[in-house]
C-alpha cells in the first residue's frame, strides 16, 4: 500500500534517487509482442522444429500421476461412506455439511431461514462507501495516502486536544480518582507508620488457616481435585456432536497410542469379548467361513461356557468362542482325535437339541 500511494520527492536527494529508479525501470521495459534477447547464440539442431531437450522414455503402464494420485476403482458402500463420515467428517468436495437436525419440529425452513440481526444501514457504511452512484450529487471517492490522513488527525490543532486514535472524553470529563475520596492512607501516611500500638500488634490468627475447606486435617480416601474423566456425569439419551464432555466412554491413552487393528472399520476391542447369543455368534462364524452343523455348534458352545481356562463369568463371546473352535481345530491338525470334553458337550447339546 505505501509503494501504490507514496508521495513524490520532497527533497532534492529524494528526487535524485527517483530519477534513479524511473530510468533502471526504462531500461527494463519489455517490448511488447518481442521477445528479450539478451545476447547468447543457440547452436543450430536447437532451431530446428522438432528439437526436444531430455530423453523420451517409453510409455510404462504407471507414470507419476497415477502414483501420486492413485485412482480408487472400488466404489465404498453406502454404510461405509455414513461411517467415515461420522468418524473422519470425510465429505465429499463441495458437499454441504449435514448434522441430521429435526427442522420440522422447530418450524424453520434452513434454505430459507436467516439466522442472527439484521444491522440497520449506516450512511457511511461500508457498502455506501464502495458504491459510488447511490447518491448523483456527491463526488467519486478519492484514495489518498494513509500518512496524509494520520497526519491531519494527530496534528495541533488550536485550543483543541491532541487526537491520539483513542476516542474523545465528554466535556468537564476529568481521569483518575481523588485521593482523599475513600478515606485511605496516602503517601505521606505510609512514609510516617502512623500506626497504633493494637495495628502494630500480631494478628490473632497468625499461622492458622481460616480458609474453609483449606485446614490441615488428615482425611482418608480423599481426592482432591476435579477427575479428568466424570463419571458423576449422567450421560445423556442423544448426545450431541458438538458436546465435548467425557463421560468416562472415551478412549484412554493406551487406545490412543496403539490402537485396534480392526478401528478403521468401527470395531473395538470390547466387541470381541463382549458376550453374544448363540444366533448372532453361528451367524459371525459363517460370514468368515465357519459352517457348523447343529451338534457341532452346540458342542462347541458348552466348551466355551463351561471352561475354567479362559471363561470366568459363564457369557460366551467371540475370543472365548473362537478359543474353543482352535482347540478342536489342532486336534483334527495333529490325527483327527476328539477332545477329552467331546462326549460331555454332546450329552448336553443332544438334550439342548432336543428342547
């Protein structure tokens, strides 16, 4: 800005210096439609039309482009693209952001509601300033230097203050407050103590606390301070994405610094050993390839129920589940022998079966 609307020499030394600059600038000036020579001799293969520098390289199947912005063949699902959604915000380009709020409910359109005041127009607004055919009869706005009119603001001006950019204070207007008008001390009095012998004395609470909730008192199993993560919070029904507050349901470090390998799809480490139903576990194995046959499952099942090695409440989920499925799988690996427990679970699924 100040080299667009700088002044012109005001000394002789500074109109020099511009003479200066005006000339290297001359001197500098293209031609227009020619092109800058500056003297060199190019040999005579480079004229020629069909010269090219660099070595042509054959056409390969991937260039440079392709590696560095790969193209995705695989279109994602719908239930996929809702998730990253949800846990990224990875929307698509110029896709308008939606939080799913019940419009219908508070009665306003969003498309065409106008939240927040209207301000009222000013005359020296902004809009007012930068349009120059509202108003025929005054003048074009004119640009000047912002010196020249820091200048004309902050100069003397007869029988008037000084206007150092922080406003104007009402007339009779005086700062500060009196020093006698509170009935304090002044500084005279500080210099001479003149304190009675009662004020010189030492208070009577000297090296005690008077501070509730701040005494030296011994109190177990006490915490001080407010917890990082509140469990004394009632979580709510619908929380909102923009509520910040940890109800003791977010992730801790250690799920932070290694995470589950299975995180980028939505699945924690507490869904493996959450307990299932017999329905949904059948249907979990079958969609990895796992199809057992009713007595197997059962079988299977009471394994994982029963077992003291790996099962401590009586719930069956999908880690203790798969532990009996790798158990019955070496066996099979190491000759096709039957567990010790094979005969125990079959009596209880062929009852199971039979109910």
């Amino acid at each position: 800005m100040n080299n667009v609307f700088a002044h012109g020499p005001q000394t002789m030394v500074a109109e020099v210096v511009n003479k200066n600059f005006e000339r290297t600038y001359k001197s500098r000036t293209k031609a227009l439609g020619r092109v800058v020579s500056h003297g060199h001799v190019l040999p005579p293969k480079v004229l020629k039309k069909d010269f090219r520098f660099g070595k042509v390289m054959e056409e390969q199947e991937y260039n440079a482009k392709m590696l560095v912005y790969p193209h995705n063949k695989e279109a994602l699902s719908h239930e996929t693209i809702a998730m990253l959604k949800k846990s990224h915000g990875t929307y698509e380009p110029g896709e308008q952001l939606k939080r799913d709020y019940d419009w219908q409910s508070t009665k306003l359109d969003p498309t065409v509601h106008r939240f927040g005041k209207c301000e009222s127009i000013l005359d020296n607004g902004a809009a007012r300033c930068l349009d120059e055919g509202h108003n025929p009869f005054k003048a074009d706005t004119k640009l000047i230097s912002k010196k020249t009119m820091d200048h004309r603001r902050t100069q003397d001006k007869l029988g008037q203050c000084r206007d150092l950019g922080i406003g104007r204070a009402p007339r009779n207007h005086v700062f500060g407050i009196k020093s006698n008008i509170l009935g304090e001390w002044g500084a005279s009095d500080c210099i001479r103590g003149d304190f009675s012998t009662a004020e010189q004395m030492p208070d009577s609470n000297l090296g005690r606390s008077t501070r509730p909730g701040f005494r030296n008192i011994n109190i177990k199993n006490r915490t001080f301070g407010c917890p990082t993560i509140r469990t004394d919070i009632a979580v709510p029904r619908t929380r909102s994405v923009a509520d910040n507050q940890n109800y003791g349901t977010d992730a801790e470090a250690k799920e932070l610094l290694y995470p589950c390998r299975f995180n980028t799809i939505g699945i924690s480490d507490k869904d493996f050993v959450s307990s299932r139903s017999p329905q949904d576990m059948r249907e979990i194995f079958s969609a990895i390839g796992y199809n057992f046959t009713d007595d197997v499952f059962a079988r299977l099942w009471w394994r994982a129920k029963t077992s003291k090695d790996w099962n401590k409440d009586g719930q069956v989920s999908i880690e203790e589940f798969r532990a009996a499925v790798n158990e019955l799988d070496d066996l099979k690996a190491r000759g096709g022998q039957k567990p010790a427990w094979w005969e125990t679970a079959g009596k209880w699924a062929a009852e199971t079966l039979r109910k």
